[in-house]
C-alpha cells in the first residue's frame, strides 16, 4: 500500500513588519538582530486573522491541490499553539468550513510547535491500516511573543495543511518512514491562562532544539540505510534563521539541500506551521523520484522526522495551489509597531 501526501495547501498573512520596526522601539541594534536570527522580517495576523482561518485557508487549498470535496475527508487533526478557544475545538471549525462529512474523526493537538507533524503520523497510521481514505493535517499558528522579548523578533504567522491518503494513483510524496525522538525537556512553556510564553534563554538551542533534531534525524536514517547525499531536499524547523543551517551542517547536509525550505528569514518562526510551510515550498519545485527529510521539534519536547519520496501525480496537483515562495513575495504590506500591536490584540480601543 502506497501511503502519503495527496494535497497540500499552505497560507501566510499578507501584513509584515521588519525586525528593524521592532528594533527601533526597544532601542536595540537591527543589526545584531538581523545577524544574529537571520531573520528579516515576519508575517503579522490581520486582525481578523486567527489560526483557525489561518487553517481553513491552508485547508481549501490542499482540497484544491488534492482535487477533492470536502466530504471526502474523514479525519482532521489541527495543530498549534495559539488555538482561538482554550475549550472549542479549532479541528470542528475547520471541518464546517470545508463541508465535511459529519462521520469524521477531529481533535486539536498541542505539542508546541510538532503538533502538524503529529497528526501527520497520526494519518498515516489510519490509512496504512484501511481505516481512512483521506484525513487531514494541519499546523498553523499565530505565534506569541511578549512585547520586548527576544522571541517578538521571530514569532510569525502562517500554517500548512495536507490531506494523507492511501489511494496509489493519487500519492505525490509517499511517505516511507517516520521516527520519533522525545524527552522531557521544558526549554519552552506557557502556563494555563498565560497571555505569553517563557523559555530557558540559550537551553532553546542545546539540549532542546539540536539534540531532539539531531536524535530523530539520526534514528530515521539508521531505519532506513540512507545518508544525507541521498536527498534532494531536507526541512529542519525553523525557530531562527541560523538554527537550521547549524543542524544541517552538524547532520551532514548542505546549504542547497535546505535552502528552498527554508522561509524563516522571510516570515519568521509560524510555530506549528513552520515545518510544514518548509515542506509546502519544497514540494512546489520538488520532481518525480526526489527524496525529501523533514524533522519538525516542538519544544517540552520532541522531534518528529520523515524521509519522503515524490512520486509522478505532483506535476499536476502542484499546478493548483499558489506557490509557497510566491505568495511570500506578492502583495506584502508592511505595517510599523502600533499597528502590529492593534492586529495582535495587544492593543484595544
């Protein structure tokens, strides 16, 4: 049986705000920011912009990409960090959104910014099993940073959707292997009824963020025999622009390998979307017979990773959905601090 991605869909918001904003209310250096992170601006939510429209927007597209109704989809697990309602599920929202089958499966996942790739093993294990044709994935976040901390730099918006199948004759990506590294780690973390998250400053990167990456990459590679000169392509979640490269060049990849994914010096960490959004970008180029790694992290904490093979059917249904790159590049509105406040919620009348 042939299981994997048969759609995906992805949506960042139009509004951005430059690090050097930022910078120049806190009275920091945009410069050290900017090399630092290696991050040049992120994405902003409008202000009627959550991550449940954020993942109803990225859903209707991976329908699209798919060529399929609504009613076809028969589980549907949403993740993030920023769920609009702590009692309300967003997976229920969605669902009306794109007319689904009230027979359906649906929860909302939370580990950190891993919770999209859990519901993708999640899928797989349903339609490896028969249980489902089609179910759906998705992260999408509208990432939280208290004004003045080093995260306001980063925490972006934005999410991915993709519809996991079993039927051959529709697979893009065949999903081959997956394996997971996990610990209790609390590098990052928000307390019940906490506006905003806390983290352990530099503990974020090592033992969190490269020995979780680091664990799941090598553990999925052992599994399988395969080396890094065996892929195409490889994603790396992106909490900073230099997180990625580092762990890519600690893992044995290079820059050309991760580069197409890599999208958080144009929009920042989107949390739960960030991964996916790196893989949405790759399979926009990606060519039959290409393998693709992808290793998500959440943090409290764990990795997810994937080795992926793309498969003919991508040609066509790639054709349906806006470019992940292009719908970065086109149309931005560049918005100065107060308004970023406003449409954050920070701020009210």
């Amino acid at each position: 049986m042939t299981v994997g991605i048969v759609g995906y869909g992805a949506y960042v918001p139009s509004f951005r705000i430059k690090v050097e904003e930022i910078a120049r209310v806190w009275h920091t250096d945009p410069a050290s920011i900017r090399e630092g992170l290696n991050v040049m601006e992120k994405a902003v939510p409008d202000a009627d912009e959550d991550a449940a429209t954020i993942a109803v927007e990225a859903a209707r597209r991976a329908l699209t990409s798919a060529g399929i109704s609504g009613d076809k989809i028969e589980a549907i697990y949403v993740g993030s960090e920023s769920h609009p309602y702590a009692v309300k599920p967003t997976a229920t929202i969605v669902a009306k959104a794109i007319s689904s089958n009230p027979r359906l499966m649906a929860a909302d996942l939370e580990f950190a910014c891993k919770a999209g790739t859990a519901g993708i093993q999640i899928l797989l294990g349903f339609a490896k099993s028969g249980m489902i044709r089609y179910g759906m994935s998705i992260g999408a976040d509208t990432s939280q940073g208290r004004p003045g901390d080093a995260l306001e730099y980063t925490t972006g918006a934005g999410g991915a959707a993709y519809i996991i199948g079993n039927a051959k004759s529709e697979v893009i990506a065949e999903i081959t292997n997956t394996a997971s590294y996990t610990t209790d780690t609390p590098d990052f973390w928000r307390r019940d009824g906490a506006e905003f998250p806390s983290h352990s400053g530099r503990f974020t990167g090592e033992p969190a963020y490269f020995k979780h990456v680091v664990g799941a990459t090598e553990l999925i590679l052992k599994d399988t025999g395969m080396r890094p000169s065996d892929f195409a392509y490889a994603v790396f979640h992106q909490p900073n622009g230099k997180f990625p490269i580092n762990v890519a060049k600690q893992l044995g990849f290079e820059m050309k390998q991760i580069e197409q994914g890599l999208l958080v010096p144009l929009i920042g960490n989107t949390y739960s979307g960030s991964s996916l959004l790196g893989l949405a970008a790759v399979l926009d180029v990606a060519k039959p017979g290409d393998k693709v790694l992808v290793t998500s992290f959440g943090s409290g904490a764990g990795s997810d990773s994937f080795v992926l093979e793309i498969k003919e059917p991508i040609e066509k249904k790639r054709a349906r959905t806006v470019p992940v790159r292009q719908m970065i590049s086109a149309g931005k509105i560049y918005v100065d601090y107060a308004m970023y406040l406003k449409n954050k919620g920070f701020i009210v009348k």
